[in-house]
C-alpha cells in the first residue's frame, strides 16, 4: 500500500499505569472504529521481549499524514485520552518513542 503509519513504543514504570492507559484507551479505539475510516490499523501489543510486560507497542496505519494529523488528532476521544498519556509521561512513569513512515508500495496487506 502507500498508507502512512506510526509507530509507537511505551514504556512504563508501573504495571498500574500500563493498565491505566489501556483502559483508557478502549473508548479511543472504539470511537476510531466507528467514526474514522481512514484509520487502517490501530492495534497495541505487548512486547515479548520485555519480561515484566511493562512495554506496550502501537501501530497506526493511515491512509494519509494529514488524516492523521488533521483529522485522528482532532477526534472527540483523542482529545480526552492525550492529556491522560501526557500526564504521565510528565510524571516520569511512561517513555514514549516513536517513528513514522510512508509506505514505498513493495508489500502487501
């Protein structure tokens, strides 16, 4: 495809605050469902490489940037969930680190 997609790894300090945000996030994915078809994929994991499951990796997949800066950003869930990730980053309990890329076309979904 020639979507574009972020990807999103978290890494927090308590397992307290990983369930939080996954919580949290729940009312986000189910708004995306329903409200944004540009949205591709949205999916969180854990990653297996870390023994205490503290590490949660996101991907989003779009079909533009700008869906995703002009429109995912802007949506009613969004705008609620931010602040409460922000929150603790500011608090020192969640790293966040990303990278995002535009898809070349080679592969297939």
């Amino acid at each position: 495809g020639n979507a574009w997609s972020l990807a999103v790894k978290m890494t927090f300090k308590e397992k307290s605050d990983l369930n939080y945000i996954l919580e949290e996030w729940k009312a986000v994915t189910e708004y995306c469902r329903k409200n944004e078809p540009f949205l591709l994929h949205y999916e969180g994991g854990l990653v297996d490489s870390d023994p205490q499951g503290l590490t949660l990796h996101m991907l989003e997949r779009y079909t533009s940037k700008d869906d995703y800066a002009q429109r995912h950003k802007s949506g009613e869930e969004f705008l609620k969930f931010r602040p409460k990730l922000k929150a603790l980053q500011d608090q020192g309990k969640v790293a966040v680190e990303g990278y995002s890329y535009q898809e070349i076309g080679y592969g297939f979904v």
